[in-house]
C-alpha cells in the first residue's frame, strides 16, 4: 500500500497520508510520494478541490523523528539539503493552483502544522491538537508559515514554548475555519470542498492565484526561505537537547524520547 494515498471523486480529488501505525509520521518515501500525488492533482482538469487528510486517528505526528535520529545527519550544509525538500513539498501545496482543504483529526505537529496551514482552509474534528513543539528537543519550525496564519504575538508564544493548542482554541485563533464532530470531520469538509466546486475552474484558478500573489507581496515566500537557511544553522548546531532525544531514541524509542522532551514543560494536552 502507497504511503500516500491519491483518489477522486467528480471534482474532489483526496490526498491521504497512508502511515497510521506511525500517526502517519511524514519520512522521505512520504515527501517523494506527496510531491508526485500533487503533481497529479495538479494536472487534472477534472479536479477542482483538493482534500488533505490522514488515514486513522490523526492528521500526522509531524516527521519522522525515529527516521532523522537513525540518519545521524551532521553540518548545516547537509541539514539545508534535507530540509528543502520538506520545504519543497509543502511549498507546492501552499502553492498548489486550486483550492485546497485539510481535513484534520487527531495530532496535527511539527511538519504536518505546517503542511495543514499551507492548505487555504482547515477543517478540525474536536479532538484535533496543533503545535510546533521542536523548540523543545532543540529544533524549530521547518516551513515558517505561522507568522503569516496567526500574527506576530501568538506565534512567539507557539513557537517559544511548544505548546499545542486544542481545535476551539485554534478555530478561535483563526488557525482553522471550522471545527466539527470527528464523525463527522470528513463530511464536513466535503462539503465545504462541493460547494467550492461549483464554480468554473479557472475563476478558482485566478482566484487562489491572486492569493497567492496577495501573500507574495508580502514577503511570505521570502520569509520562508530566509527560515530555511536559519534552521540548517540550527539544526547543525547539534544542541544537547538534540543529543539527548537521539539517543533516548536509539536506546529506549520513541515514546521514552518524547516523555524526556515533554517532561520539563509538564503534561500539555498529553502530546504524543
């Protein structure tokens, strides 16, 4: 079974992250696999909504953490490859030439926060939780697009803390457009997508890329390759915060390494 699942129906094209075993963790197979499966939605006339979502429980857990700590990457140079090509991928959806919806329920982290904000519009079942907890093994945001979703004085707070946030705070803070039961999450988001759809497909086009050009001018393309130069520097600073995650990974796995990162902030939402 494809990590990254592709269907369509009528006007409504569906991309699923297919790990849930792994709360659908985003590795290298899934990037190379989201990046053609947009590719092909792209170039389908016959699509005119795009639907993100994850297969089981959650949106996704964010990259995968057991995947970076087994690669042992070394020096900024090495850290800036394999970060554009996270940055590549959720860029193409960002910019992705029709409208766009993630469908979120369950963990929302990390990499896949970043992947839901680059969608146009967010639908969270109530029991969605989002966050950026990277500060919090010595790390940071890879595609800095939360300036940009939710302003200046909330983002430093997400970001300095690595505290997540349940659905109704983040519908309150604009972060998603509407929060549903989560039985009723996809359906919800379908509709929304349908009623989109009614519209001709190149006034959506137009459309989204006026948007696109709106945010342009406002440096968000800019910001977000600034960031990733920044956290190749980061990331190779190899902290010992980093050490210390890698090898509770290596020694004791994953569930050990988090409980360790999350364990000097105190229980949040119980993150994962």
């Amino acid at each position: 079974m494809s990590v990254v699942v592709y269907n369509r129906e009528g006007p409504l094209g569906f991309i699923t992250i297919n790990r849930p075993e792994k709360l659908n963790a985003m590795n290298d197979a899934v990037v190379d696999a989201m990046g053609a499966r947009l590719r092909e939605a792209a170039a389908d006339d016959e699509v005119k909504v795009l639907l993100i979502a994850g297969a089981g429980s959650s949106f996704s857990s964010g990259f995968d953490l057991v995947a970076e700590a087994n690669d042992r990457i070394t020096g900024a140079a090495r850290w800036h490859q394999t970060l554009a090509r996270d940055v590549e991928m959720t860029m193409a959806l960002w910019s992705f030439p029709k409208p766009t919806v993630a469908v979120v329920r369950g963990w929302c982290l990390a990499g896949a926060c970043e992947l839901a904000m680059a969608c146009d519009m967010i639908i969270a079942a109530d029991d969605a939780r989002f966050g950026e907890p990277e500060i919090r093994y010595g790390s940071g945001p890879v595609t800095l697009l939360m300036p940009f979703v939710l302003g200046q004085k909330k983002t430093n707070e997400l970001l300095f803390t690595g505290n997540v946030v349940d659905a109704l705070e983040a519908e309150r803070l604009g972060l998603v457009n509407k929060v549903a039961p989560s039985a009723q999450v996809e359906s919800v988001g379908r509709d929304l997508a349908t009623r989109i759809a009614l519209a001709p497909l190149e006034v959506l086009k137009f459309t989204k890329l006026a948007l696109k050009r709106a945010w342009q001018a406002a440096g968000l393309e800019q910001a977000v390759q600034a960031n990733l130069d920044l956290s190749a520097i980061l990331n190779s600073l190899d902290s010992p915060e980093q050490q210390e995650f890698d090898r509770i990974v290596n020694s004791e796995g994953l569930r050990a390494a988090l409980a360790w990162r999350d364990g000097r902030y105190g229980a949040v939402l119980g993150e994962p």
